[in-house]
C-alpha cells in the first residue's frame, strides 16, 4: 500500500468466496479494503472506516443491498454504491441505479476488468480535483499517485523522500516515462510556494535557450524591443524543471554551473545580478556518466546535479500493473473525448501486459486514445501490437506468441501458482487455464 489515504471500498457480500475474489482484485490495484458478510457489522463498521465507494450483493439475509444503501445515504456517509447482482435479476440492480447505486456488477464475475473501470470511474468522480493518495494539494491534470507509482514504489519512497529537501534533484528513464509528471509530483509536495516552471533543453535552439533560461534586456540583440524575465526568474520560490539536460551546450553548462553553485544570474545585455532560490530538478534518457567521459557533459555540473539522482523503470518493467493503469487512461480519456465509458476485455490485458511498450507511459496513452477515436460502440478494439526490440521479422511475433510469453513469464514469476500469475495479468483463473492448455504451456502447479 503506498498510502494510508489511497481510495477507501467497503464490499459486502455473505457468498465468502465471492467476498474475498473482489477484495483481492481491488487490494491487487492499489485501493483499501475492507470485507464484511455481514452487512449489519459493514453499517456499523462505516462511520469508522469512511468508505468513499460501498459494493454490496443486493441479496442477503437480515438485511439485503437496497437497505444497506438506504441506511448508509441516511448515515449521509457520501459514499457511492455498486451493486452485485445474478444474471437473473439485473433489472432489480437497474431499479436500484434509479434510486441511487451508481453501478452493478453481476456475479459470476466474468472480467475483472470491468469491476477495476466501474471503480475507476467513481473514484474519478469522487475525487476530481485530487484523486490521489497525496496529502498534499496536487494539480488537477495529474493522476492518481497509486497509477503514477504503480509497480514502482521504491520511486515513490525516493520521492517523498526528497521532496521536502531543497537538493537538485536529476531524473533518469527512458522517453515516456513520466520524468516531467514525477518532476511535479516533486513540486507539490515540497510545499514550495513559487510556480513549477518546465524547459525542454532538446525542444530549443541553442541560441534561444540561453535567453528563454536568463531573460534579457531591452535593446540586449537585435529583435529585444522589451525586456524580457528567464525562466529561473519566473520560477522564483518555485521549481524549475529542465528535462533533456543532457542536449544543453557546453557554453550554456558553464552558465547553469554558476546558478547552482552561486545561485545567481544575469539577463542578458543586463549588468545587475539576480538571485534565484529556484529549486532545480533536471531530467535525461542518457547516461550522463558516458556523456562526461566523451567530454560531451562537464564533469562539475554532473556532480552538481547528482546530489539526489532517482531512476524511473521502464513500464516493461512493471507489466503487471498495467491493466490497472491502462483502466486509468482509459477512464480519463474517454471523458476527455466525450464518450461513454469503455473497457477492456481479458484478452486486452493479455496483448497490454504482452507488449514490451519502447515509448513506456507515452505510447500507452498513445495506443489507447488512438483505440477511442475510432471505437464504433462500448466495446475497444487495440491496433495490433508488435513485440519490442530489434526490427527483424523474428520479432515481429503475431498476437499469440506475445499471450503465450506473457503466461509463461507471469507463471515464472508466480513461481508456478496459477492463481498469483493470472492476477499479475489481469485475467480469471479459468481464462488462464484454458490458455495454458490451448497453448500447451508446460507449467509447474501451484
């Protein structure tokens, strides 16, 4: 769990299994849990617990679904509801969405995929301005902390580690990442009470990059009719956040060394000195150690920089929780297109969790709005994938032998349990023994 304010859920159900099937996929995404067969204890249990999202089976004995809800909205809890629901009485949990619930799941559950984006969708809702587990106020535009860390908690813990301090700080990962959404996520929970300020080092040309950093003066070159602020003097008492640092010029290195060792500057055509306590957070894809050695990085600014240096994993990295984050993006992202909510079949999080994503974070969003656009109904349909790593026709591998190295990785990963490496892929049990077998996967038991 990465924090104790992450998403709260109550579920109520008397069917034990049942119980604890949703529990365990819901802990598995990140959110807090809480379980009761007994929806008597759950009501009591609510006032303590403050569950923002209650899924209850709308059929138990003493007291059924529609009378927990109905004491709960007295309790005026706030809390959403979803409700459980047979196959055979999907009309009753219809009637109780018009009094109220703001979903229902049927049982059996077929895709827990569409619990994870029916919860999706209501934490969203909850929480539109902060759907993190952040105490701190965090921007709106960003996600959930549990989506931004998930699978990669040990960055997080760097992170928050950091934060606090006013040391440089230096971001390493590959493009798509997220170094510039970690950057913020840095930002706010420094507390610093200045602007987050972003540069791109490689997006610039070198003979604007000096002024766009330092500001200049009127009359300072030709086409300076007004003076103009730098970026380190609009990011006073804030951040400044130089991404691709590593496509910076010698020449602008020996100026941005002066900042951090004199933490002052000059606009350019301008004599008089400013002083900055902007806090200085760089990122790179490159390994800046290599770039010193080739006399391509100055070896002072690199040790400058490096005060706290933390590395971003790949998203290859952490395959299996990109179900749960590809529910995020597609929850936010069909919003943001005006459609109504679509989902994932088992078979999506196959090809997902299969794929090696070169582009990380970015190519995901990418291949999922990509999907939106051209989705006819509520159901997706991914663009075929190909595998990553060379361009030779060898690794240009169909859809199935991507699905059957993603089963054979989780259940070695799983060491043989069945059970834990169908979670780690998002998919049922039953769905992961019938690929097994369809693909004659030679598998220890577990």
């Amino acid at each position: 769990m990465i924090s104790k304010d992450t998403f709260r859920i109550m579920v109520v159900d008397d069917e034990k299994s049942f119980l604890l099937l949703i529990v365990s996929i819901l802990k598995d995404a990140g959110y807090e849990v809480k379980g009761f067969t007994s929806p008597a204890e759950a009501l009591q249990a609510i006032t303590e617990f403050r569950p923002e999202l209650i899924i209850t089976d709308m059929k138990m004995p003493g007291m059924d679904g529609m009378e927990l809800m109905r004491k709960a909205i007295q309790q005026k809890t706030g809390a959403e509801f979803i409700m459980i629901t047979a196959f055979a009485t999907v009309d009753a949990a219809v009637d109780a969405m018009k009094q109220g619930a703001a979903d229902y799941i049927t049982k059996p559950l077929r895709d827990p995929g569409q619990l994870r984006t029916a919860v999706s969708r209501i934490q969203a809702k909850k929480r539109p301005a902060e759907t993190s587990p952040l105490k701190t106020t965090v921007t709106r535009r960003l996600p959930p902390v549990n989506i931004i860390f998930a699978g990669i908690e040990k960055t997080y813990q760097a992170v928050t580690d950091v934060a606090p301090a006013n040391a440089t700080v230096i971001l390493y990962g590959e493009t798509g990442t997220g170094k510039s959404l970690i950057a913020k996520v840095i930002h706010q929970l420094s507390q610093r009470s200045g602007p987050f300020i972003e540069i791109n080092c490689a997006a610039i040309p070198e003979n604007l990059l000096e002024s766009e950093l330092f500001g200049y003066e009127r009359g300072a070159f030709t086409g300076a009719s007004a003076q103009k602020k730098g970026r380190f003097e609009l990011a006073r008492d804030g951040t400044i956040f130089l991404d691709e640092i590593s496509e910076m010029s010698m020449t602008l290195q020996a100026k941005l060394l002066r900042v951090l060792q004199e933490r002052s500057f000059e606009r350019l055509g301008s004599v008089s000195t400013i002083q900055t306590n902007a806090r200085i957070i760089a990122a790179t894809n490159r390994d800046l150690k290599s770039f010193v050695e080739e006399k391509k990085f100055r070896e002072d600014l690199y040790y400058r920089l490096s005060v706290f240096p933390i590395t971003i994993p790949p998203l290859r990295s952490r395959s299996g929780h990109i179900p749960l984050i590809a529910e995020h993006l597609l929850t936010t992202m069909s919003a943001e297109h005006g459609r109504e909510a679509l989902c994932f079949d088992e078979d999506d999080f196959m090809t997902l969790t299969g794929y090696g994503w070169p582009g990380n974070i970015r190519e995901l969003e990418n291949v999922i709005e990509r999907s939106i656009i051209v989705c006819k109904g509520s159901r997706l349909e991914l663009p075929a994938l190909e595998t990553a790593g060379d361009d030779t026709a060898e690794d240009k591998e169909d859809m199935k032998s991507i699905e059957r190295r993603a089963i054979e990785a989780s259940l070695e990963k799983a060491e043989g349990n069945r059970k834990r490496a169908a979670e780690m892929l998002g998919i049922s049990l039953r769905s992961l023994q019938y690929k097994i077998k369809d693909y004659n996967i030679a598998a220890r038991k577990g």
